[in-house]
C-alpha cells in the first residue's frame, strides 16, 4: 500500500530547508521544522515569511493561504520532535559527517517505517545511508534553488533502496507539483554533473585573460538564452560551495574538467565567495545584495570603443543568408552598403532575397513601407573588389573553403584604401589565417554573428593576435549602432559561445551514452531545475548534431583535451544522418 505523508519533518532550516518547508506546508502537508536554535529558526521563518509575502504581493497566494501555510508548521530545536514523520529531509550543510551523524540520530528516533531523504547536492547517499539500520528507506530528494520556485527534483536511489520507497517519495512530489527525475547514485547527479563543467570552464576562461566576466556572462545569457552568465550564476551559488562540488565530481569522474581551476581556490581564500561575502567575480552593494556595483575591473562603453575608426561606408562580400542578414543589418541601420556577389547566386537573386526579408518585417510591423525603401535604397552592387575600394568596412560573409575565404582578403587587399577594417563573419576557421592573406593583418577582426538555439542579438568580435586595439574598437562602435551587443574574445577555437556551449551540451551526450539518464529526464533537470530555455538535447537537435560534431572536433584538435573529444554516439548518429531538426531525426524524431 502506497505511504501517505501526512507529516514531514525537514532538518535544518537554511536557504535549502526553509524552502522545502514551505513547499510541503504550501501543499497541505504537516511540517515539523528543526535548526539548532531560536535565532536559526527564527531566520528560517523569516525566510518563508519573507518567500510567502512575495507570493501575495504577486497574486500567487491568498492571505488565508499564508496563514495556513504557517498553521501547518511547527518550529522546534529538538530533533525528537520528528518522531512521528512518515518522512524527514535533512537540510543541513554539505559535511558527511554531519549529514551521518543526524541520519543515525534519526535512524534512532523515528517509526521504523519512516523514509530517510537527504538535499545534498554532491555527497553519496549510499554512504550516507550506511549510518543507519534502514539503507532500504534511504533516498536523494535534491530540490532546486529556490525550491519554491524551481519545478524539478532529482530523485536519487541507491544500489540498496526499495522501489516503492522511490515510488512513494516520486507520488509525494507528484502531489508537491514537483516533476521527479529519478537517477542512480553518482557524484552530482542530473544537472550539477552538467552544470559545474561547463561553470568550471568558464572560470579558466577568465582566469587566462581570453575575456572579461562581463563578456563570458553575456555570450551565455545573451547568445544561448540562459537565464545567468555562469560567473554571476557562481557568485549566487557561492564559490566555495561551488569549488566542494567540484571536488566531489573529480574525486569521482578523475577528468580534468572537473578539477577546480586554481583561481577559485585563491578566490575562496582571499575571502571572495560572492555574493553571501559582497564579493566573487564581481562587486555588489553589501554582502547578500544582489546588485553588482562598478569596481577596478569595470569598463565603460566609451573605453570600449575609444579610439575607433570612423565607418561611413560598408562592403558585404558574399551571397548566401548570412551575408543577406549582414547586408539588410547594415542598410536597416543607416549605412550605404556595397555588395559584392560571392558565390552562386547573381546580385539579383540576393536584392530579391533581401527584398522579400524587408517584407516580411513590414508586414509583421517590425518596420514601415518608407525603411524598406530607404534601406533598400543603400544597396549598391559592386562589379569588383575596385567598386569597394572607398569602404570603411568591408565583411566577408562567403560560403566558401579556406582558400576561397584567403582569396577574397588577398583580393581586398589589393583594392580597398589604408585604413579600411576588414572583417570576417567566420565561425569555422583561425581568423590570423584570413588576416595573414593580406598585407595589413593588424586590419583584420573577426565579427561573429551569432545564430545559436534560441536566437541572439550578439556579436563575437575576435581579436587575433595581430589585431590592432583601435580595429576592435572600431568594429565595437559599428556592432553598436548595428544594434547589436558586441563580445569580445581571443581567436580560437569556438570562439566564446560555442566553445563553452558545444562541451557543456557534449557532456549530456556523455551522459547518455553511459546510460545514466534519458533524454527526457536531462532535458527535464536542465529546464526545471536550471531554467534553461531547452534542454541540451532540444539545443543539439535545433542547432544540428552536425555542427555540434564540427565544433566539438574542433575545440579537441586545438587543445586536444579529452573532455573536449565529441562523444562516440554524437559520432554515430551524424554518420547515420541523424542530424536534428532539419533531417527529421536527431536525439528525437520530428514530424514537421
Ligand atoms: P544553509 O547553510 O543555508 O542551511 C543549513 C542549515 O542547517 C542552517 O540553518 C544550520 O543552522 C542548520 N544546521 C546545521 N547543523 C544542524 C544540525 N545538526 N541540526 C539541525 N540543523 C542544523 O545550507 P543550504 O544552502 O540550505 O544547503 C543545505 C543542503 O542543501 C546542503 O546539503 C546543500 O548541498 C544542499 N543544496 C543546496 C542548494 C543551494 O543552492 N543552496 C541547492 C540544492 C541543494
């Protein structure tokens, strides 16, 4: 017969307990919740005060609701109290010891049908079940922060835990609102597995200078749709927390991406562990305040584009869409543009292509019959590279292989005036192997126009090695007025958003291929637990498993680190043309 919880106990009343509490409270469930003191109970009351008092201001809750939610609670600093729980969650801080000591005292105290569960984020549940008489009753119930809000939780069973326990804890969250994921007993489980990876690289990153916390933070909010940057999502977290799940991960997988990057250890050390210290990677007003503050390491708009050349007229080079949306940007933004076809299609084909793009704006009200004239009315097209030799920028956008793209610097070269910039749109190539075409690389910069899953406004502005600081900031100032947000990042391999993406994504493939969690239930803990827009596998089959492969290979063969090397099944299922969305199948199948 099924267990019915009538009353849970929820052990330790931190950011973590306090949130638990109030979801089972909010429920209809019996709480009894334990802390150490008054002064901590007090602080978890004031915490689900203060989380209920949003909910009514919102119009989530009624006020007779809240009451109720508080009626059902009993705050008590005696563990005995829980004796009579169907179930108790223990919340306390992240310390095995801790956690076996309470879980024996508990094994002591409660019915022996009483089910045991643990929040830890990273520790083993097999381990700390092994403190009790009872391993069959012990269970992960990892809730999401805030656990309120978040609408996922990892359900974690180990080699010893009884299905119907599992299932009951799954029927108890069914009634929570909760969506279950349930999951073996491995370091991390779902989502920090993913999750820390992925914040680990972005901290290497930073720490090798290849771009500011601003930039990291925005390629992955603005260009994937995330909802925090990983260094400010680090900062919530709390580095310290942050370098202890890390270390729980490598003790457990020995790969490198999991090993702390050095400079959280220093981080830690040196007080700054984010926002709970007033400082991590960035500033905020006070110790807990959310609101990050200018500090050393901030640069204005101005410093950004300080220096930069003046732009008053632009060349496109190509012809396929990506040079057609770098063309209608530029015109919609009040540059005469000159075209020179590349490619296939005649210009005709290309002014028709751009022409039914404006169209489409104009029906959907995006612009008005007179912009469509007018940009349209930028446009010229250029017989040559001479017709482009009095452009201030020129972009290449060509469909094309190394040499084609080498040809078109070398040709640009030879016909534009001194001190024109040349950029390329190019995601697939070094860009020093374009700039080194021509005479005057200190010209040359990378302009990435960023298309991933789920669309962005941002531009990666790549500096090689040979760039010249006022050709950045050039190509700052005219991404600028394009509208766009501009990035900037080092020239290798992924550039900024594919090189944190496509790994992070890979991971999850890795996590299937070894069998330890479904599509669905990845996809589902990223969504849920994390608030990402898609899950990784929505991600993969919307960007295409191909390119995935392609920047995975990539990202390998220029560091050749192993954490970077594409999964066998990605491998697999290109060749088998499972290519995502647009073949039909990729990760899942599509009937559209
Ligand atoms: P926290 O420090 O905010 O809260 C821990 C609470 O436990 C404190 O109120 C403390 O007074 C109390 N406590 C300590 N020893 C106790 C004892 N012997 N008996 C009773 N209470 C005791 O920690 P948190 O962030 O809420 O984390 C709690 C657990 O949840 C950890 O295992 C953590 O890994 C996990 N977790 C945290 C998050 C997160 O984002 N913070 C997310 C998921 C899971």
């Amino acid at each position: 017969m099924a267990r019915e919880f009538r009353k849970v106990g929820v052990v330790g009343l931190g950011t973590m307990g306090a949130g638990i509490a109030e979801v089972l409270a909010s429920h209809g469930v019996e709480v009894v919740a334990i802390d150490l003191s008054d002064e901590a109970l007090a602080r978890g009351r004031t915490q689900v005060r203060n989380s209920t008092d949003r909910a009514v201001a919102r119009g989530k809750l009624t006020a007779d609701d809240r009451a109720a939610i508080f009626d059902r609670v009993v705050f008590s600093a005696c563990l005995d109290d829980v004796k009579d729980a169907d179930l108790v969650i223990e919340s306390v801080p992240e310390n095995l010891d801790l956690k076996r000591e309470i879980f024996a005292e508990l094994d002591r105290i409660c019915n022996a049908e009483a089910i045991l569960a643990t929040n830890t984020s990273s520790l083993s549940v097999t381990e700390i079940s092994a403190a009790t008489q009872r391993p069959a009753q012990v269970v992960g119930t990892h809730f999401f922060n805030p656990a309120p809000v978040m609408r996922s939780v990892e359900v974690i069973r180990t080699v010893l835990t009884d299905a119907e326990v599992v299932a009951d804890v799954e029927r108890l969250l069914e009634r929570l609102d909760k969506i279950s994921i349930t999951v073996g007993d491995k370091a991390g489980f779902i989502a920090n597995a993913l999750l820390f990876g992925y914040l680990n690289q972005a901290v290497a990153m930073y720490e090798s200078g290849y771009a500011t916390r601003e930039d990291i933070d925005t390629a992955m909010r603005v260009g994937c749709g995330l909802p925090m940057g990983p260094l400010t999502l680090l900062d919530l977290i709390g580095l310290d927390v942050a370098h202890d799940i890390l270390e729980a991960l490598f003790n457990e997988s020995r790969v490198r991406r999991h090993a702390p990057v050095p400079l959280l250890r220093h981080m830690i050390t040196a007080g700054l562990l984010g926002r709970k210290t007033g400082r991590g990677f960035y500033t905020y007003e006070t110790p807990d305040s959310s609101v990050a503050v200018a500090d050393a390491h901030t640069s204005t708009e101005e410093q950004q584009v300080a220096g930069a050349r003046r732009v008053d007229q632009v060349g496109v080079v190509g012809a396929d869409s990506v040079a057609q949306s770098v063309l209608v940007t530029c015109a919609r933004a009040g540059y005469p543009v000159v075209l020179l076809p590349y490619g296939a299609d005649t210009a005709d084909v290309v002014l028709d292509a751009i022409e039914e793009d404006l169209d489409r704006s104009v029906a959907s009200g995006r612009i008005d019959e007179l912009s469509k004239k007018a940009a349209l009315q930028r446009i010229t097209v250029a017989a040559g590279y001479a017709d482009l030799a009095d452009c201030d920028m020129v972009i290449e956008a060509v469909q094309g292989s190394v040499d084609d793209k080498r040809a078109v610097f070398a040709g640009l070269d030879g016909a534009v005036k001194p001190g024109a910039v040349f950029a390329t749109v190019t995601s697939a190539v070094p860009i020093i192997d374009l700039a080194m075409a021509t005479s005057r690389p200190a010209d040359v910069v990378g302009a990435h126009f960023c298309m991933p899953v789920p669309g962005g406004q941002l531009v990666e502005i790549v500096q090689t090695i040979a760039t010249a600081p006022d050709v950045v900031s050039t190509a700052h100032a005219f991404c600028r007025r394009l509208g766009k947000q501009a990035i900037r990042c080092r020239d290798r391999a992924g550039f900024l958003v594919q090189a944190l993406l496509f790994p992070h994504l890979g991971d999850a493939v890795k996590m299937l291929q070894a069998r330890y969690a479904t599509v669905d239930d990845i996809d589902a803990a990223m969504k849920y637990g994390c608030g990402y827009p898609m899950g990784p596998f929505e991600m993969l089959d919307q960007n295409g498993l191909d390119n995935a492969l392609a920047v995975q290979t990539r990202l390998y063969e220029e560091y050749r680190d192993p954490s970077f090397a594409p999964a066998p099944l990605l491998e697999q299922l290109v060749k088998a043309g499972y290519l995502g969305r647009k073949s039909g199948r990729g990760f899942r199948d599509y009937d559209d």
